[in-house]
C-alpha cells in the first residue's frame, strides 16, 4: 500500500548497486511513493550495468559521481536539479567502503592510507556533499539529507575493523552539519543506524553469517530488512518528520537498547 508520501518530492538518491542494496529498496519506495529522482553512483559501480535497471524501473537519470569528488559532486547536484526541474528535497547518502576490510588487514595494524580512503569514501563523502549542496543552495527549505550508519559507530565490533571509526565520524558529520544547515536553510540531517543486512558492503565483512543469526537472536523484532529501511527512510524524507534533525535513528528491531536474549541465554546452557 502507498500513501504519496512524496508526491511533488525531488530527490538524488546514491548507493544502489545491485538489486540487494539498502538504496536499490529506497529508490523502489520513494518512486512508489511519488517522488522523481535521479540515481548516482560511482562511476566504476555504473560500468558493472546493474543499476539501468533500477533507472527504467523507476524512470529515473543515472548521474555517475565518486562521492569524494567535489567536482563531480557539484555536477551532480547541477545536473539533478536541471533533469527534476528545480531544487532537490531530498538526498540519499548510501555509500560505505573500507580497502583495510577488502584486503583483510587488522585493526591493530590499519594501513593508514586506506584508513584516509575509508573515510573519505565512508564519512568525509558526506560532508562533501553537504557543502556543495549549501554553496549551491540546492537542497530547499525543509529539506530532507540522510545517511546509514552501524552501531559499531558506539560500541566495539572486532570485525568491523576501521568502519567503526568512519561510522562515528559519520554520525559527528551528521551532527555538525545538521545545526548549520538548519540554522542556514532550515535542511535536516539524519542518520540510520541499520541492522546487519545481506548486501555487497554487509557481506564484505569477516564474520558476517554468523553475526547477522547473532544479530537476529538478540533482537526482540529480528534483524530489521533492507525494505524495511527503505520505508523508515520513506517517513524521513517526508513531511511527516519535519522536526527531526541532527539524530542518529536506531533501525534495528531493539537491538541496541537489548542486553542479552533468552535464546542467546539457551544456547550457553546448551553448551554446559
Ligand atoms: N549491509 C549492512 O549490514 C549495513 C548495516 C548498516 C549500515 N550499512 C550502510 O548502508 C550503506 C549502503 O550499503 P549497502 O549495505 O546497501 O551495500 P552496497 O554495497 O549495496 O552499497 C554501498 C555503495 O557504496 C558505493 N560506493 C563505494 N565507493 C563509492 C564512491 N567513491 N562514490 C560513490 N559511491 C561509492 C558502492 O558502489 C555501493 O553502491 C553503507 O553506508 C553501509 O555502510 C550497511
């Protein structure tokens, strides 16, 4: 059932892939919801093929951007706003990366210019596309920006290795640049912290299978889906949510706010 929760909307929305991506579902709502927008992702990403798919489904514009890129960010931005016939209301920022995960290298021995990479693809890429997006006064007044974040952004997760530290740099981005684009132009800044998802960037990571079951057992409302983001990221491109900025939003079935299980519990009184 859809509710033109953003009818009339314009959006740029980043990060979809293949078919798995958190952005892919986003792009399926928001076009089901009424909104046009345009798709973008890295340039590399685009020559893979997948997401014309995602364009024709949706009849939107694919605008190759690498996210680190001030250049080619602006050009998004300009190019948007000229294929959707004015400003943009709301902005997708669906974009994670870490060569220290890809190449497998330990926390406790990062190579540093990975690190770099790892942020600005991660976090820095955020504030990049805030700041061209203010200079160029594109994003209009109540306008909605919002990034995915993981909780490993506040706690400690082994495997997660340097995104934790992009995360957390993520949600501060979010933080700082919510006050001044608020202050500025009244825009809002938001984070969802998801749960483990089986995507590229969620399968990446060490270990993942068997967090995600851990993940599941933990939450009192299982781990939250892909498409299910998709519609809480709905809600928050919409007018329904005009007063919330600057926040980290937990989407994850009451996982962070859950100690332990009984079904985490059994299985330890399994093993004795
Ligand atoms: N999958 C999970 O378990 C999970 C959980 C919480 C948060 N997230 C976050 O959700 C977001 C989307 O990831 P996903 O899980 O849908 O995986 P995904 O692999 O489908 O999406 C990641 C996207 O980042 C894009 N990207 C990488 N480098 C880029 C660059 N330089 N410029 C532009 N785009 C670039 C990739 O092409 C890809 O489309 C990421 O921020 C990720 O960290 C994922």
């Amino acid at each position: 059932m859809t509710h033109n929760l953003l009818k009339g909307k314009r959006g740029i929305i980043t990060g979809a892939l293949d078919s798995n991506s958190i952005a892919w579902k986003v792009a399926q709502k928001a076009h089901a919801e009424g909104a046009v927008f345009t798709l973008s992702n890295a340039p590399i990403a685009l020559r893979m093929g997948e997401i014309k798919k995602l364009g024709d489904e949706t009849g939107s514009q694919i605008i190759p951007a690498d996210a680190t890129n001030m250049e080619e960010i602006t050009a998004l931005f300009q190019q948007s706003m000229d294929v959707l016939g004015g400003k943009i209301d709301f902005v997708l920022h669906s974009i994670g990366m870490s060569p220290n995960i890809r190449k497998n290298i330990p926390y406790d021995s990062l190579n540093y210019e990975f690190l770099v990479k790892s942020l600005d693809v991660s976090a820095f890429s955020l504030h990049k596309m805030l700041n061209v997006a203010k200079k160029m006064d594109a994003i209009t007044e109540g306008g909605s920006v919002l990034a995915l974040s993981y909780i490993a952004a506040q706690r400690a997760y082994p495997f997660y290795s340097d995104m934790a530290d992009a995360k957390a740099t993520l949600e501060s981005i979010v933080r700082s640049f919510g006050y001044h684009y608020g202050k500025a132009k009244k825009v809002r800044v938001n984070s969802v912290s998801q749960s483990p998802t089986r995507t590229t960037a969620g399968s990446g990571i060490k270990g993942f299978d068997e967090f995600y079951d851990y993940a599941d057992a933990i939450s009192p409302l299982g781990n939250a889906s892909a498409e299910d983001c998709a519609n809480y990221c709905i809600t928050l491109f919409s007018d329904m949510t005009k007063m919330v900025t600057m926040q980290n939003l937990y989407h994850d079935g009451g996982y962070s706010t859950t100690g332990v299980s009984t079904e985490v519990m059994e299985g330890f009184k399994q093993n004795k």
